[in-house]
C-alpha cells in the first residue's frame, strides 16, 4: 500500500487524480447520507398520516440504516477486491429507483420495505473509506478520511432542502428530487473519479480470511466507539427534528434549522478531526471526546423538572430544565465532539490495519450503522414506556460509559506515569 500511495506525494499528475477522487466521493457520500437521513424529515408528516407511535416512528426512521449497515461489510470487501470507483457507482446506480417509488407509498410496510432499499445509499462510507485513503501516504490518511467523513453533514444538508421541499410541495416530492439528485451524483462521480489497480487486495484473499478480524478484540472496541460517535450521530439526526418539535413546539422548518446545529458540525469537523488525529494520536484524540461526550450527555439527560421546597415563608416551586438556546448549543458541541471522534477511530484503523482497511472499515461502519439502526427504535420506546423525552440523552449517557470504562481498562491504564503523553502513545499502539 505504502508503494502505491507514495507517488501521491511527488507526481503532479497522481496529485491531481487523488484530490479528484477525493472531491468527487465526498460529494457522492454526502447525497447518499441525505437520502440515508431521509426519514427524519418526511417521518414526521408520515407518522401523522398513519398516526404512529413514538417506537413504530423509530422502526420507521431506522430501517434505512439496518441495511445501510448490514451491506458495509460486504461492500468494504468488494471495494478491496474490485476497486473503490466501480463498486460506489453500482451502489449510487441501484438505489436511484428505491428513492422515487419512496414517493408513490402509502402504507406503513410500504415504507418499511422501500426504506430497506433507500437504505443502501448508507453502504457508501464503508466504499469511500479505503477508496479515497488509498490515493494518499499514510501520514495523510487520517486527514483524506476525515474529509470524506465530512460527507456525513449530508444529514444537515437534508435538514435544509427537505422542510423546504416539504412545505412547498408535499412530503411525497422529497424523495423525486432526491432521485434525481442521486442521478445528477452518480454522472458526476464516473466523470471525475479514477481507479488504480495496485490499490487492490490481491486475488487470493477470501472473504472468509478478511472477516476472521472480527475475533480481533482491538476490532471490536473500535466498533464500540464508533457505535457511540456515529451510530449516536446517525440516531439523533433522526430524532431531534421530531424532539425540538414535540418538546419546544416549533415549527418543522424552526426544528430542523436547530437539529443542523448538531448535524453540520457532527459532519464537517470531521476532517478537522483527522488532522488532529494525524498530529496528536487516535488515543488521545478518542479520549478527549468520550469525556467531553459524557459531559455533554449528563446535563441532556435532566428532563424539565417542577419541584416544590417547603421554605419559612411556605412552599416555593422551582423548574429545572434546559431551555431551547442551552440545549441547542449542548447538542452542537456534542456534534463536533463526535465529528472529531469518527475521525480519530478510522485513524485507529489506518494505524493497525493499513493493508486491509476496506474489510475492518466495513465491520468497524457496520458497528456503528448497527447503533444508529438500534438506538431510534430504542428511543421509541423508551419514550412510549417512560413518557420522558430526554430518556435517549440517558441511554447514550449509559453508552459512553462503557467506552470509557473499556477505553481506560485497555489503553489509559497501561500508561507509565513517568513518562507522561510518550506513555499514552505507546499503550495506544499495543
């Protein structure tokens, strides 16, 4: 790999290609989040007009992102196998028509079934990832990942375009236009994008071989992590549109703008996230955002209080609650926390796994998309089961605990006190 990205760094011509490839994919990935992310605009008239629940709302807006996360695995070995340019324009090519029949259903399965299809737009991070990663030296990996992780600000992009669409033409002309967007993608991919067959896993590697990192315990706390920094992510896009307009009473329009505060940031600054990932280390990088995280998800977590104090002049009742401007900015930290933090784990990744990226990349997405699929369903019915709308803020809470706990068990407490951050490098590399 290292043979095959070296010409990056000297030949004009390679240069030129690499920023291509990585321009144009990150362009495909950030329409193929907005349409994943579809479902947390056009949910809300659609749990209107079936008069759903607040767990069937969650199965809803979820299904998309269980096969956007079940294909990650599959697709981050084709990408190996076959080259990152193909395997990405049959997936923007296949998903085309799912989007526009979105706008032709009616029942409640309609959308549970279509979704599964739409859903594999999800799949294009586990193409992109070793596609873009590949083109550039190891010493840049981390930042051509963290900008074509920036494709996830497709969920803010969504938040934008689809109230706009919604209000002036019905929810059933969002995912028309979105079909058509996808197109518009997938001519404009082909045309820039280029293919290089040295960055291909040679022949005589099996499916079976690439998948035995799933016994590998560093694998799978990477894919703890990223449950929590993308999967969360993927779940409150979902959530907070439907959260701000039933817990603040806005408008869907005043919603969604607020829930780009949290997505915009969650997407963009993950590039940023990768040149810090460069510089400093996954580790540090990764444990900064759990605590910051956790911090963030605590003060969320406080539903609205009234509570009543017996006092010397009588009884006294105050309210405890986060108003909408407070809330809104936790949330936008909590957003470049995680920005920051799927960056520094697919820079893990890069470090310990650079000749197989494209298959740990997949399992390591499949993870995270897995949280994003199990996480709205379970904000559901925790808010039909508790009536608390901030009860998904104490789920997560309960979430960063263990990375934390995982974090410090196998990395933080092998630091050697005596010799300070050269500690924390070292048992990060163990």
């Amino acid at each position: 790999m290292a043979s095959a990205s070296q010409p990056a760094a000297n030949d004009p011509r390679r240069n030129r290609q690499a920023w291509s490839v990585l321009i144009v994919s990150t362009l495909a990935f950030t329409v193929c989040f907005m349409v994943w992310m579809m479902f947390g605009i056009i949910g809300i008239p659609i749990k209107k007009m079936l008069d759903l629940n607040s767990t069937q709302f969650g199965l809803l807006t979820a299904m998309p992102v269980l096969t956007g996360s079940l294909v990650r695995v599959p697709l981050g070995i084709w990408t190996d196998k076959f080259g990152g340019r193909i395997v990405m324009a049959v997936l923007l090519a296949i998903t085309v028509p799912a989007i526009w029949m979105m706008g032709y259903a009616t029942q409640y399965w309609h959308f549970l079934v279509i979704g599964l299809f739409v859903g594999l737009a999800g799949g294009a991070f586990s193409v992109g990832t070793p596609y873009v990663a590949r083109w550039f030296p190891k010493s840049r990996q981390g930042m051509a990942m963290g900008v074509y992780g920036a494709g996830n600000s497709g969920a803010a992009v969504n938040k934008f375009v689809a109230p706009v669409i919604l209000v002036a033409f019905g929810w059933q002309a969002v995912p028309h236009v979105y079909a058509a967007i996808m197109l518009g993608t997938l001519v404009l991919f082909w045309l820039f994008s280029h293919s290089d067959p040295a960055h291909l896993v040679p022949s005589n590697v099996r499916f079976s071989d690439q998948l035995k990192a799933l016994k590998d315990p560093k694998v799978l706390k990477y894919c703890q992590y990223y449950s929590i920094v993308f999967g969360g992510y993927v779940a409150l896009a979902l959530w907070m549109v439907q959260y701000y307009v039933g817990e603040y009473g806005l408008d869907i329009r005043v919603a969604a703008l607020l829930a780009a505060c949290f997505s915009l940031p969650g997407g963009v600054l993950r590039a940023i996230g990768g040149v810090l990932s460069d510089k400093y280390g996954a580790h540090s990088v990764t444990w900064w955002v759990m605590w910051v995280s956790w911090i963030c998800l605590f003060l969320l977590s406080y539903p609205q209080t009234d509570f009543t104090i017996l006092t010397v002049d009588g009884p006294k009742t105050f309210h405890i609650g986060l108003n909408v401007y407070l809330f809104t900015a936790l949330l936008a930290v909590l957003g470049v926390a995680w920005a920051f933090g799927k960056a520094s784990v697919f820079k893990y990744i890069s470090d310990d796994y650079g000749g197989n990226i494209g298959a740990i990349s997949g399992i390591v997405g499949l993870a995270g998309g897995l949280g994003g699929f199990i996480l709205p369903i379970m904000f559901g019915v925790l808010m039909d089961w508790t009536g608390i709308r901030s009860s998904a803020f104490m789920l997560m809470y309960g979430v960063v605990w263990v990375s934390l706990i995982w974090m410090y068990w196998t990395e933080v407490r092998r630091t050697d006190v005596m010799t300070g951050a050269e500690g924390v490098t070292a048992s990060a590399s163990r």
